[in-house]
C-alpha cells in the first residue's frame, strides 16, 4: 500500500532550527510535495523536490532522498508565525497526491 | 486577486437533506479537485476534473457528486448527508492537466456538520 509517515506534532523555540520528516511509500515516484497550513486556514504550497538533494528557499529548504524514501522540511531563524501544521505529500507513478496526516509545529518563546 | 472562492464557509445540515458547496475559481486553471480534511488524517480527494466537461473518483467518492461544466466552476453535492461526511472540505485548482505535479491553490474550506 502506499503510505506517508511524518510526526504528529513537534515543539521548538522562537528563533531556533527545527527538521520535520518525512518517509514515504508510493507506487511509483514523481516527486514530493511540502505545504504549510496555519490553524483554521487553507494549505500554502512551500515547495516540490523531485531530485535529489536540497533545496533552499529563505529560511525554509526541503531535503530529497529518493533512494531512502525519506524527505525532511528545515526551517531556520523560527519565529512565531511558522506555529502551523506541516502536510508532506508524495506524488505516485499515475500522478495522484498521496498525503501525510500533517505534523503540528509548535513554537514556544 | 480572488483565486479560489468556496461557499458557504460552514454549514450545519440535518442527516439526509441534500447540499451543494461551490467552488470558482479565476485562474483558468484546467485541473481542479475537492478534498475532506479530518483530524488525524492526510486529506483524501473525493472527486477531481483534469479539465472542464471530465471528471473523476477520488480515493472516497460515495456519497459526494461533482461536475464541470466551465473551467471556473466545480460544485460538489451531497445528495443525502449522513454524520460521517461531517468534515472540512476543500476545493483545490492547479494549472497541471496531467495532475499530480503542480502547486496547488486551495479554496479556504468549508467546514460542515451533519446532524
């Protein structure tokens, strides 16, 4: 079956680094997808990894690795505002999402 | 610019009554989708549209349909609500036709109660 692990919840400190994983099986692979969602509002998309390796995108970069199955979201500097849910989402081989519960990132001062 | 645009933003329905949330968008997007959210789970899709006059089923369909007769618009209807479909519901666009690939743009949500 296909399926997408990512923690539940996870706490961090104001101005700090926190990593959200992500370890996924699909059928097929064609990318991966990270989007953030603040309480009570819609998900924003943060970024799409196809390839390997790590992308950076101010203070947010998303880590690729294909042969492990694994992802991670990085955020650095955190501050206050980045207290939302994180979704992690694998595309499988008939390009359909396959979505992770989400990951609840605290921030605390 | 609006983007996507659902309604109503909530709704509380009594079980077996029928109803329709609405979603436009006006970014020309081809592919559109509609998605329920509960808590503890990934978001499923329910019905999708890679483009306008085609539709398709989604991981959990029953109960819910959907149709495309323009490019902005893609209603999704519950023909006779039970407590289970209590759910936030989200209407979703993308400018990938193929599907899959592209960002998505989401709807801010409907949040219904089925009693």
């Amino acid at each position: 079956g296909q399926n997408i692990d990512q923690p539940t919840e996870m706490t961090a400190t104001e101005g700090a680094i926190v990593q959200i994983n992500c370890t996924y099986q699909t059928s097929g692979f064609n990318g991966l997808f990270w989007y953030q969602q603040h309480a009570g509002e819609a998900p924003t998309f943060l970024s799409y990894n196809v390839l390997d390796g790590l992308e950076e995108k101010g203070r947010f970069s998303s880590f690729l690795s294909r042969s492990k199955g694994y992802s991670y979201l990085l955020l650095k500097e955190l501050q206050m505002k980045d207290s939302a849910s994180y979704l992690c989402a694998g595309v499988d081989s008939n390009y359909q999402l396959i979505w992770g519960a989400g990951t609840k990132l605290i921030i605390k001062p | 610019t609006a983007g996507i645009t659902q309604a109503p933003t909530s709704q509380i329905l009594a079980a077996g009554r029928s109803m329709t949330l609405r979603c436009t968008q006006d970014m020309r997007h081809n592919a559109m989708y509609w998605y329920r959210q509960d808590l503890g789970l990934g978001l499923r899709l329910i019905h999708y549209s890679n483009t306008a006059g085609t539709t398709g089923k989604g991981e959990v369909p029953d109960g819910y349909s959907v149709s495309r007769a323009n490019t902005d618009d893609f209603p999704l209807t519950l023909a006779s609500a039970v407590p289970s479909q209590t759910s936030v519901y989200f209407c979703a666009s993308s400018d990938s036709v193929i599907g899959g690939t592209g960002e998505l743009f989401f709807g801010e949500g409907s949040r219904l109660t089925v009693l």
